[in-house]
C-alpha cells in the first residue's frame, strides 16, 4: 500500500508556473497544478512509505527554485 498526499507550496511572486512544471517533473508527483489562494500550487505524490515521501518533499521538491515554503498533508482513508 502506498502513501499519498498532496503538497501545498507558496512561491515566490511570478514563478508558480515554473514551480508547477518542474514539481510536475519529480518521480512520484502524479500532478502540480497552479492554484490562487494562500497557495501557489498544488501537487499531488505518491511514495512507497511515510518516510519515502518525506524524503522525496524534502530532498526534491523543497530544492525546486521559487518555492518559499511546503505543507505536506497525507491521505487518510477512514
């Protein structure tokens, strides 16, 4: 079984679609949208384990140039 969720992501001002495609990019981001609101985008990845996706956001995704901050919000399956 593996685990999903979706990363919200603030960038700095003028690079969301920048950030968009190259989040989109990274193995395990299944999509990275741009988004208006308090974030800039908003992807969603899938990873093996917890520890795979924390690795994979902090690892890869938080190095993308632009992005200024993450949330990483895992799905649950009640």
């Amino acid at each position: 079984m593996s685990v999903n969720a979706y990363l919200l992501i603030q960038c700095e001002v003028g690079k969301a679609a920048q950030v968009a495609t190259e989040v989109s990019a990274i193995d395990g981001v299944l999509s990275a949208e741009d988004v208006t609101g308090p974030y800039d985008v908003i992807a969603r990845a899938e990873a093996g384990t917890i520890d795979d996706l924390g690795k994979m956001v902090v690892s890869q995704v938080q190095l993308v140039e632009g992005i200024t901050r993450t949330l990483t919000c895992p799905v649950v399956n009640l």
